[in-house]
C-alpha cells in the first residue's frame, strides 16, 4: 500500500473516531435543580458581565448577564463550577446545598508574573525593560516542523525566517532587525541551556518538542552581556525539565507526505518546437544585422537536424515532461517518547526522538536520531546539582542537484528511455543535455553528510546565603562530521568520463566555562539585584580532506579513494580560538513602578591583534509602570501599561581566526617541463582590525486593555554600526588583490507591533484568539571607504540597503514601427528596450544603470488565529513579506530563448506577436541582449504556512482508554500561497533575494498525528 493509499484509508477512519467520540451519547444527569447566583470583581466589588461558568466534567454551561446573575443546572452539592473570565483569575467553586452563589473574582497578574528568561537569569515579565520577544513551548510543539527555527517563522515581530530551498534538513535563514555588517556574519547567537553553540551554527537540529520556551533578544541593551557575540540578536532556548510529582509518559508523534510547492512553468514539445522554429527565422541585412523579424521561417528538416528531435515531431510533438519525472512524493514522519517527574530532591526529563523526512526528489533525505536527559538534584538545603545533555545524530542526503536543473533544461521533445526500457545518458543525440533521470539511478550519485553531537550543560548551584547564588556552569559541544560525495561515470558531472570522490572530516571540541554570582535583596520599597559572570569560551577544529578521480569500481563510492588512479584534492586544516570576558549587571526596582537595569561586559578575543582584543560593551534600560501610578487607578478599561526605553553597545568579531596574520598559498612554478611546488603571496596582514560595533536606541510601550482581552507591544529602534569589517580592493602590483579592514558604517531603523486578542468567548466553549505580528526595517549604508561616495564595482551605494538590484532598466521591446530608433542603439525589432536615463543615444553601463529595489521588505507580517470549541482545536497561520524584489535566475539560465535547451513558457515577441513582455528567440545569442533586465521582479507574497485542525478527548474517555490525555489532529503546512512572482516560491533563495534552479522546491507537506499521556 502506497503513502497517498494509507492516506485515504486514515482520514475517513480518524474522522468517523472523532465524529463517534466527540458527539458523545447525552450525558446522564441526576435529578437536576437551578442554582442562582452573582459574579463580581474583587476589586471594586462591580458585578462582571460575560462571565463563563461551566459545569465541570460537562458542557454544561452559562454566561453573567449585564448585572453579574447567572443561573445553571447541577446534579449535586458536590458539583463544581468553573468560572473563568478574561482578565481574572479562573477558580473553582463547589455548588454546596444552597440555591444560592455570590463569587468573587480576583484580577489575573499571573501574565505580568510570567517569569522571561532575560540570559544569566530570569526576570518578571512586568519587570523586563530591553526588547525581549518569548514565544512558548506549547505554541511551538503545536506546530509539528522538523525544527525549533521553523516554528518560529512569523511568530515574533522583527525576526525575519526565510526556508533557503526544499532539501530537507536545509536549515532556513535568520535575520534579527535586518542585516548589520557586510562583510561579517549576521547570523545571530543561539544560547541553549545557557550555554552558546560555539561553532557558530544554528539551532536547527534541536527537538521542537523539547522546548520550554524561546526568547528573542532583540535591541542592545539586552544583547550587551553578551558583548561581541551578540551583534546580532541573541536566541535563548530553555528545554523542557522535570517536575516534582507523578512520573508522566508521552507519545507525540506524525506522519505526512509531501509534494512540490510549485513547478516551473516550462515548455512542452509542441511550444519548444514553435520557438526552435522560430529562433531559426534569420536574414543578413544592408547593415550587415542579423535580423530575426523579416525573415521566413525554415523548413524543419533545417531546423530540427537531431533525429530524435523529427521522430517526436512526426508523432505529433511527443513530449516528456522532465520535471514530473524528477519531481515526486516525499514523505515525514516524527516519533518521541519524553518521561517527566520527580520528587522533593530529584527531578527529570528524559526524551527520545526519531525523525526522517524523504524529499521530493530521490536521494534526498534528512533523518535525526537525538536523547535528551535533563536532571537536577538538590543535594542538601544550599546545593543543587544537575545537567542538560543532548546526543544527536543526523544523516543529511543532500542528493543530486544538476537533477533539478537538467529536468528544467532537457528537451522536451528528447525521450528518457531507448526501445529496452533502458535509461538514455543521452535523450538526444546531439549531445547537449543529460538525463535527469541518471543522476538520481541507483549508485550513480551520492553526497552524504553525517553529524555527531554532544552538547551539554552541567551546573553547580549553592546558595551562599540570603539572597546571594552562586552557580558554576561548563558547557562542552563536542561534534563529529563527515561528509561522502561520489559522482559516477554517468552522471552530468562526468558525462562519460572517470568517476570521482571525496571524503571530508572534522572533529570539534568547543567549551564554555562560567562563573556566575547574583545577589538580590529589598532596599525599603525597592528591590535590587546584582549579577557577575567571568567566562571563558573556545572552539579547536580539525579538518581533513581527500579527492580522486579514476575509480576502479564504482560500487565502492567514497570509500576506497586511495585506489583512484588520481588524487586531485587533499589537504588539511585546523581553527583554534579563545573569548575571555567579564560582566556585571545591576537590576533595580524603585516602589515596583521605575525599573532600572545598568549593564556592563568585556570581551578579549583571540582572532584579534595585541592591544585591540579587548573591547567594553555598556548597555541601560529604564522602564516606567505606569499603570501603577495612582492616577491611573480610575481607568478601568486599561490592565496594564508601560514605557521603555534602552540604549546599548555590542560588538562582532565574526572573522576568521588568523585573519589579522598574513598568510600564504601552495603554488606551482614550471622551470623548463619540471614542476615545482612553492608558495605565493595570500592574505595580507591587519593587525589593526578591531570590532565591529552596533549601538542601539528603542523606546517602547507595553499594553493591556479590555480585562486583558487585547494585549501587545510596539517598539520603535535604531541600529548605528560603525568600523565595519570590509575587503577593501588593492592594486595588484602590491600582490595582494584586498585587506580586510574597520571602515564604513550601516544603519538599521525599524518599528515593530506584536498584539495578542481574545475576539470571542462565549459559555458554549467557543473561543477565537489571534496573535499578530507586524514590523518594517529600513537598512541603510551610510559610509564607505570614501565616507559618502558609492562603491559602484560592490554595487554599494550610501543610503541604500547592503544587497540592491542595480542594472539596466527594461521598459518594453522595440517594435517593428520603431527600427530606425532601435539601430541608432545597435538594435532591431524584438530586442530588448531599455530606459535610457541620461538621453545621450547611448546604453552606458555607468550613467544609465539604476538601483531598481532590494531584497529587503517594506514589511512583514504574521498572523495566528486560533479557534477552540468542546475539545476541537482549529490553528491557522498565515506568513507574508512585502515591498522586496528578487532576482529570479530562471529567467536567466532558463530563458535563453535560442531553442538550445528547453525555455521557460513566456510570452516572447514574433512579427505577429508584437508583446512586450520577452524578446524575439534569436539562435545567435546564447542569451538575449540584456537578459539580465528580465530577471528583476516583485517579490511580495503571503502563505499559509500552516493549518492544524485538532481534537482533544475529554479526561473521562482518555482514562478508558488507560491514558491521561488524547488527541489526534490533522495538519497542512505551506498547503496555499500567493505571490506576484509566478514562476517559483519567491520565498526559495533565502535571504540571498535570488531564486534558481539550485533551489530546489519547497514542499508542501499533509500530515496525521496523534499525542498521548500516560
């Protein structure tokens, strides 16, 4: 039985489950009678109107009218009712023997209560005064994705997630108020547990469902005590850990299939054959043009000289569709098994995962295996003890990427199979195209990676005394890869020719040890708390590699390279760096109403020279509670409000170590026919390279209204970079080509808007929350080598984004009526017309070339909306970028339009077709003149990224069962979307803004899964 069987067998049986046991047989009550009652607020003793009470282990329920009465049905005295109300406090109340109920319902501080983990500690939410986004564990395992950075796309205002292609295990990439530094990394720092990965890698291959909370540190003053790590954003991960009481058991676990987002529209035989035709059309002209609009069309004997290529045409324009053929069903499945309790002095979690996703396209696949074991262990009455340790190993497929390409570009009227059934190398026998088809048989290609993991935390914690804690933290990250790759003779590769290989390995040892000392204590109606931390942080890698060519039997792959009659590559490596720092932080709360947080850290890296490793990175934040004040005391309509404002300093030192040393290269000098090795000249030395640095300004407001019913943030930042790390360009007779230096500055302003709402509630059970997220940056350069003057050959311009399209203007094609005009610029009807800025009659690279946009958004936005009734879940989450243009290489490689290799489908100019979207098929021009210009377009789109329609079994059926808790759910993730770029998933090229054949296709992926408690 095949997936899509299995499918349709399980949805009508899942669907009949939840239809039996969620419309259960009426309840059978006793002999019924009505209690009365009133519900007012604690606080001035007002009746609440829209109160929900709800008889417990029932539906049964009822709703306060405008004076607070309500009136139910219960069975007994014993009977409880649960009375929620937003805002407010649920509690329980027991019926009793009365008729009659009075409730008093105490205000909800539990949100402002919600502890934040703010790095080296946690804080109150009503006490945070830095731009800190959190997003729970629940609302992250309630999205089922391979990884915990899926989860949070669109969730969090700011942070911006792009998926780079539809490999799987392909990790998405990650912008925190848009990019900073232009040379230097701009990936943010992941902390989990406490401890950074020290490899600088992501967070991707972490369990989602391990996860207990994220935290997004988003402006500098929260970001400081990192210092130089924390340039970018800094993510904090908290897993899940034990808890004091019964030990629980739970399954979660899924299995979907999936299939391409999106095909590219490309030609069938019959529309290739009419272009090859057509790009055939050619006469010599008095001026000596070859012009393709006056001519007549060959007969096809002259067009079509592959045999193959006649014999389709004669059959009608037989036509293979490669892309389908390359392009299939995958399929995900998850499984974990997590065990949670504990008593007074050992708590634990323990979990297991298993996960495999099979790609769309054959030979890809990404499968993780991972173990978690969480502990703590209070010792005595002043020492703790404890660990979090995670092992994982993860097989990465990453499988054949000329397939996709070679599917676009075949022949369409090419044939895939000979009179046998056998493969053709060759689909026609001119030679020009390789089956796609033989890159994905069996052996022909393969390009495995595996990853090792180890990545602890292990602590000491004593309490020294009242108020004072001291904790030792060391944090090993211990990983193993190798990567296998292998080409056969029949690949695209090879074409034919010797079969190669190639083993790569790297072992790394990265290590974080802390000294952490805090102190809080009440200064009179204040409170004050103080932090220290000493840390030292490094990373030693080894890597080591092999390469050869001319196997002698293709069946050993990659692991027999000595045996190749060539080595080809080989060589070795090693990376060793060290990050000493100290930091001291002070918290101080004046009344519960002024918040102050001073900060401070420093840092000394080895990657930089004597006398500029070290740097200090300050950071404050003030905050102000004003719906404490006492004037505030009256407004009703409002359950919170406060001001923030930060200021702060990081730094980023994201080079390579050995960066500011010179550096040579292994060459090859000829004397006479006999080579001899030697070393040339390779990076020049810097040892006046120093940080990068970002000082950031945000100002803020958080908000609560309508007994909490709409809820959110806005923040508004700037972002000022300066001494940027940049490769300026050097004269070759110095015999260096660049240098890396501290020059330049960039600009980031923005403003974000995250509100949560309670739209409806009502005592049926019904009820429909949304979380919204919305936020703009504007990125901007404001200096360079030259202070204000653009860097035309980088293609960098000083009040514009890093990554800018700057090219030629297309603004139509040249027609027919107008081929006089066309020759004065060297071209003829059908040819590309562009905007010629200064008038001069000219297309001049540098006068008439403009910025046509950039790959960064106007905005972006995301969108939850959930909806609950009796059990029933519905989640559905929409995604959008705005305002952005990219670069689609499609239409570049793919649109060659000289009837070569297969194009895509586009309306291209004839004598009779007189269009002015794409230029006349021309088979002299390899591309047309000034492709480039068809390759710019809007990039604006929005997604469904995920729809979940679940359904939790009532505690009553689920302890028939022998189970704690049920539910099963139904799941679509990037089931819809809508873009004006119609050729491919605008979204597919990541934060490069350019899509293309390499990226393979997003998936979108349909899924069942089921969750259970024991």
């Amino acid at each position: 039985m095949n997936n899509r069987s299995l499918v349709r067998l399980l949805v009508p049986t899942l669907l009949l489950l939840i239809w039996g046991l969620g419309i259960s047989p009426p309840e059978l009550y006793g002999q019924s009678r009505t209690v009365e009652g009133t519900v007012t607020s604690a606080i001035d003793n007002s009746p609440l109107e829209g109160v929900s009470l709800r008889l417990k282990g029932t539906t049964r329920g009822a709703l306060t009218d405008q004076n607070g009465k309500f009136s139910i049905a219960v069975n007994s005295e014993e009977d409880v009712l649960v009375v929620s109300y937003i805002g407010y406090s649920t509690q329980e109340v027991m019926v009793g023997p009365g008729s009659t109920i009075s409730i008093s319902m105490d205000e909800d501080v539990a949100s402002l209560d919600e502890v934040v983990v703010i790095g080296y500690g946690t804080q109150a939410k009503r006490d945070v005064t830095a731009a800190i986004a959190s997003v729970k564990g629940e609302d992250i395992r309630n999205i089922p994705v391979a990884s915990t950075v899926q989860a949070l796309q669109g969730q969090v205002a700011g942070v911006d997630i792009q998926q780079s292609g539809g490999r799987p295990g392909q990790a998405p990439s990650i912008l925190i108020r848009g990019r900073r530094s232009i040379n230097a990394s701009n990936d943010p720092l992941y902390v989990v547990d406490g401890i950074p990965l020290t490899d600088g890698g992501t967070a991707f291959d972490i369990n989602p469902q391990d996860i207990k909370s994220v935290e997004i540190l988003k402006d500098a003053a929260a970001t400081a005590i990192y210092g130089s790590r924390g340039a970018n954003g800094v993510i904090l991960i908290t897993t899940r850990r034990g808890e004091t009481g019964k030990t629980t058991v739970t399954y979660d676990g899924y299995y979907g299939v999936s299939s391409a987002i999106r095909q590219v529209d490309m030609m069938n035989g019959e529309e290739f054959a009419n272009l090859k035709r057509e790009s055939r059309r050619a006469i010599n002209t008095p001026n000596g043009f070859i012009s393709t609009w006056a001519g007549d069309i060959p007969a096809d004997e002259e067009v079509f000289l592959d045999p193959i290529e006649l014999e389709s045409i004669a059959m009608g324009n037989r036509s293979t569709d490669w892309q389908d053929l390359v392009l299939g069903q995958g399929a995900q499945q998850n499984h974990q098994i997590s065990m949670r309790g504990g008593n007074a002095k050992t708590q634990f979690m323990v979990s297991a995962n298993a996960f495999d996703d099979q790609g769309i396209i054959s030979g890809m696949s990404y499968t993780r295996y991972s173990l978690r074991i969480n502990l703590d262990h209070k010792v005595n009455d002043w020492l703790k003890v404890g660990t979090s340790t995670y092992l994982n190993r993860t097989v990465q497929n990453w499988g054949s990427t000329p397939a996709f390409g070679e599917a676009l570009a075949n022949n369409p009227l090419g044939v895939p199979y000979d009179e046998n059934g056998d493969l053709r190398f060759l689909p026609t026998n001119d030679g020009i195209r390789t089956n796609p088809l033989s890159e994905l048989a069996p052996g022909a290609y393969e390009d495995e990676r595996i990853f090792h993991t180890l990545f602890s935390s292990l602590y000491l914690e004593a309490n020294i005394a009242k108020g004072l804690n001291y904790r030792a933290t060391f944090g090993p990250d211990i990983r193993f890869r190798r990567r296998g790759w292998f080409a056969g003779r029949l690949t695209n590769r090879n074409r034919g020719g010797p079969a190669q290989a190639r083993k790569e390995e790297e072992t790394s040892f990265g290590y974080t040890l802390e000294n952490l000392l805090t102190y809080n204590t009440d200064v009179g109606n204040s409170r004050l708390g103080l932090t220290f931390l000493q840390s030292i942080q490094g990373r030693q890698a080894e890597e080591s590699w092999l390469q050869g060519l001319g196997l002698p039997y293709e069946s050993q792959v990659f692991d027999q390279i000595q045996t190749a009659t060539g080595l080809t590559d080989f060589g070795s490596d090693i990376e060793d760096w060290q990050l000493a720092s100290f930091m001291g932080r002070v918290n101080y709360d004046i009344a519960g109403k002024y918040l102050i947080q001073l900060s401070g850290r420093a840092d000394g890296s080895s990657r930089l020279s004597p006398g500029n490793k070290w740097a200090f990175f300050p950071g404050v934040s003030v905050g102000w509670r004003v719906i404490d004040e006492g004037f505030m005391s009256g407004v009703d309509w409002m359950q919170d409000l406060k001001l923030r404002a930060s200021y702060g300093v990081v730094g980023n030192t994201s080079i390579n170590p050995y960066q500011t040393q010179g550096a040579l290269r292994r060459t090859t000098y000829v004397y006479g026919v006999t080579p001899a090795f030697g070393y040339g000249l390779d990076q020049i030395p810097n040892p006046d390279l120093t940080w990068e640095k970002t000082a950031t300004i945000d100002v803020g407001i958080d908000f609560a209204l309508v007994r909490g019913r709409v809820e959110g943030n806005i923040d508004f930042y700037q972002a000022n970079t300066t001494d940027l790390l940049l490769l300026r360009q050097l004269p070759p007779s110095s015999g260096y080509t660049q240098v890396l230096e501290n020059v330049g500055a960039t600009r980031n302003t923005g403003i974000e808007i995250s509100l949560r709402t309670v739209n409806i509630e009502t005592d049926g059970g019904f009820r429909w929350s949304t979380n919204l997220n919305w936020f703009r940056n504007k990125e901007e350069i404001v200096e360079l080598f030259n202070g204000t003057e653009d860097d035309i050959g980088n293609q960098w311009f000083i009040g514009e984004p890093i990554r800018v399209f700057y090219d030629f203007e297309k603004v139509g094609i040249w027609q027919i009526s107008e081929e006089e005009a066309a020759q004065g610029y060297g071209d003829l009807p059908g040819e590309i017309k562009l905007n010629d800025v200064n008038g001069d009659g000219t297309y001049d690279p540098t006068d008439d070339r403009v910025i046509l946009g950039s790959d960064v958004p106007t905005w972006s936005a995301g969108m939850t909306n959930v909806f609950e009734y009796k059990g029933f879940d519905l989640s559905v989450f929409f995604f959008s970028r705005w305002g952005h243009m990219i670069r689609s290489r499609f239409h570049d490689s793919n649109n060659s339009l000289f009837g070569r290799y297969n194009n895509l489908d586009v309306d291209y100019w004839t004598p009779s077709n007189p269009t002015n979207a794409f230029p006349r098929p021309n088979q002299d021009q390899e591309r047309p003149k000034y492709s480039s210009t068809l390759t710019y377009f809007e990039g604006d789109y929005i997604k469904l990224r995920n729809a979940t329609l679940g359904y939790r079994f009532s505690p009553e059926i689920a302890s028939k069962m022998k189970m704690s808790s049920l539910r099963i759910y139904a799941s679509a993730q990037n089931p819809w979307f809508w873009a004006k770029y119609a050729t491919y998933d605008p979204e597919a090229g990541g934060d490069n803004g350019q899509v293309s054949s390499g990226d393979i296709p997003a998936a979108k992926l349909y899924m069942l899964g089921i969750s259970v408690g024991f």
